[in-house]
C-alpha cells in the first residue's frame, strides 16, 4: 500500500493549504528491503551518516535487518524495561549520541516511545529522521511534537515529523497483540475527539476541516471491518489500522495541531499519565485511550438523554475551577503550569444562549460516537483494555478525571462544556 501524499496536501474546500513535512510513506509486506534503493534518490541521497536509535526488542524486531540494509549505521539500543518518553530516556539517548561521529540523520525503529524520542533529539540537533514503525500501537508517528512525560507532567514539546515512514507490514503484524489493540485504542478514541471538533466549531466557529473528518470517519470504519482479521493476524488488516494511525498524525500536520486525534479521551489518558499525580500504571498509552473513550463517551451519550428531555437548565457563567486544580496539583511548579494554560478561561468564548439553541445539532454529533457497549466490544475482539480497573485504577477515578481532566489542556471538548449545565454533577458518577 503506497500512500498518496498528494491526497493530503494543497488547497482544501475548509478554505486552507495543507501542508505535509514527510516526504512519502510507504507501507506494504517486505517494506525495509526497499530501504537501500530508497536511500538512492533524492532527497535521501544527501545522507552519509546514520544514527539508529531502538530497544533491544525493537532491534530484534527489525533493527537488526535495518543495521544490514543502511552500512556503517551506527546503534543506539536502549534497554527496553522501564523505558519511557522522559527527562530520563531523553538524556540516555543524548549520551549515545554524545560518545558517536557526527550523524547527519536518525532513524527511529520502534513504536511511540522510540519515535518521541528520536523526533526530540532530531529537533534538538536540527536533522532529518527517518521512521520505521515496529508495531501498529500509536498515531504519532508522523506527529511533529514529542508526546513526553517531563519530571512528571505530560507534556507535548515542539519536536519534527519524518521525512520518510517505512512500514514492513509482515513485521507490524508479529508485533505482539496487546500493542495492536493499543493501536486500535488510540485510532477509536478519534470518535470523540472528532464529536468535540464539531461541538467546538458549532459553538465558537473554531476552525474545522470536514474533509480531514471524513477521513478519519473512513478509517474508523475500516478499523471496524478488519477487527476480526486482527485477531487472525491478516496483514491487510494490519495495514488498515496501521494507515488509520498513519492518516490520524497527517490530519495533525494538516491542520498544523492534534485536534482531529486528540480530544476529552486524550486529556483522561493524558491525566493518567501524570506521575505526579498518580503512580505509575503499566499500561499503554493506546490502552488509556480506549478506556478515557469508553468514559468520554459514555458521560456524552448520558448528557444527550438530558438534553434529548429538554429538561435542563445552562449556567451564564462557569468559572474556572481553581481550588479544585489546587487540591490535585500538589507539586506548586505543576499547578501553577495548569493555572496558566487556563489562563484566560476558555469556557468565555462558550455563550450559554448558544449553547442551548444548538442543542439539537449536538445530540446528533454525540449520537455519532458508539455506545460505551460497541466500543468494549470492538476492544474486546483484539483483546484490549477496557476499563479503570483493567489499567489499574479504582472505579472512583472516574468522576476525579471527569472533573479534572480537561483543565490539563488549552483545548475545549465537550466535556468541558457539560460544567454549563444543572445535570453535570449525576453524568459524571
């Protein structure tokens, strides 16, 4: 499957020049033995000097037919247990890098955590990288930020897309299955993110794209269909999630931010994430997803039956919560960083008048998710986590992350919103 990158870039009826920083991807079975004769033309040609970084799976997984294919690459192999996107995994890499010839481009063979911080330290030193996905567990593999968890607070920091993505699909789908059913997390939570897109807009005539929401509504509907063929290890089914999660990070560089991919279920996992909030889970970030799209969306479908009634009343004003952001983010440093990216208060560009005269149109958006049910049974097709208790967490964090959670971004979703209304307090439990 060769993408067409011309689909994704030009002039676009929403009224914008989307524009793409990766060159070309190219997935399709037996993808890396095509890496030498890639490397031959422009504008690869230019490279002399390659740096892999990868873990001691990722290498065994791929690395090492990589390392035969690009001579002279020199390696950066991490150890695998207790790795993450971190201040800690950052200067591992530095240090590497530090003790080798000057490289004049990277190539991240792995999943998330390789790619963040490949895309950090290609950034930080100004050249290209080059992907080489290992499983299809993340969208961010064309992202232009690293998603990283920095001295304890979930961070996205200004980093690089690849030029080039080569994904092996024969080597995606012997990654193990609990980091597809990731995979299929990450790419279902776009149902969410995609429903507070259209709410946002609706109400505050925040930019939107529909062609990118078609997009991605397409590819949520493959992912569906090709379930089964997951769990049978079917490589076209590999390579429809794997294009969903590759088509989710271009919509980023589309827009020029994530909010085609990440919305109220990102900002739960995102919460989750905090070390210094929670202690560490075991869990990946795909796994979050899944379970804060189960939360999301069914607090929206129980929202939706309130409004469906007409019996509800909208307050004028919502003030952010202070005392309550004061309360979970003890670390003084940390929550003086949350006070400030509510700083000024989104929920103002929120009019109640509005909000209650779009009612109808925002049922039909929510009713555009599935139900918490459809979602546990698609995640349990491939296996997936699907619950606060799965990822190790007491029912009762529900309502905390509820509450909490979309205060951790400068981006308003619908569950924001719902503080407008009498019935928020009962959807939330």
């Amino acid at each position: 499957m060769n993408i067409d990158m011309t689909k994704f870039s030009g002039k676009c009826s929403c009224g914008r020049n989307h524009k793409l920083t990766v060159n070309e991807i190219i997935l399709e079975e037996g993808a890396l033995q095509r890496i030498p004769e890639i490397l031959q033309k422009d504008p690869y040609i230019g490279y002399h000097s390659f740096a892999m970084v990868c873990d001691e799976n990722t290498y065994e997984a791929a690395g090492k037919e990589v390392e035969a294919l690009i001579k002279g690459i020199q390696i950066i192999k991490l150890e695998s247990e207790n790795l993450h996107a971190n201040e800690v995994g950052v200067n591992k890499v530095r240090e590497a890098l530090e003790q080798m010839k000057e490289t004049d481009c990277l190539v991240a063979v792995g999943s998330g955590t390789i790619h963040d911080l490949t895309r950090y330290h290609a950034y930080e030193k100004k050249i290209p990288f080059i992907s080489v996905p290992t499983a299809a567990s993340v969208d961010g593999y064309v992202s232009t930020v690293a998603a990283m968890s920095w001295y304890g607070f979930k961070k996205s920091m200004i980093a690089v897309s690849p030029i080039l993505v080569i994904a092996d699909s024969q080597v995606i789908a012997q990654a193990p299955m609990r980091l597809t059913a990731s995979g299929a997390g990450d790419l279902l939570g776009k149902y969410t993110a995609l429903a507070d897109w259209k709410i946002t807009h609706l109400l505050n005539g925040e930019y939107i794209c529909d062609r990118i929401c078609s997009m991605e509504y397409e590819a949520l509907d493959n992912l569906k269909n090709s379930l089964e063929g997951l769990k049978n290890g079917e490589i076209a089914a590999y390579e429809e999630l794997m294009y969903g999660l590759l088509l989710s990070g271009l919509a980023m560089q589309m827009t020029g931010n994530s909010r085609p991919a990440s919305g109220a279920e990102h900002h739960m996992a995102h919460f989750w994430e905090m070390a210094v909030i929670n202690e560490e889970i075991s869990a990946y970030h795909g796994e979050k997803v899944g379970v804060g799209l189960i939360l999301a969306g069914g607090i929206y479908h129980k929202a939706a039956s309130y409004l469906k009634k007409g019996e509800f009343c909208i307050k004028d004003h919502v003030d952010v919560e202070t005392g309550l952001i004061e309360v979970t983010f003890r670390d003084r440093e940390l929550c003086e960083s949350i006070k400030k990216t509510n700083d000024p208060n989104l929920l103002d560009s929120i009019h109640p008048d509005l909000l209650s005269e779009k009612t109808k149109e925002i049922i039909k958006i929510i009713e555009e998710i599935p139900e918490a049910e459809e979602i546990e049974n698609m995640l349990r097709k491939v296996g997936g986590v699907k619950s606060l208790e799965e990822l190790g967490f007491d029912p009762s964090m529900k309502e905390k992350t509820a509450r909490i959670a979309p205060y951790i971004r400068d981006r308003v979703t619908y569950l924001r919103i719902l503080k407008f209304y009498d019935f928020y307090d009962q959807i939330i439990k």
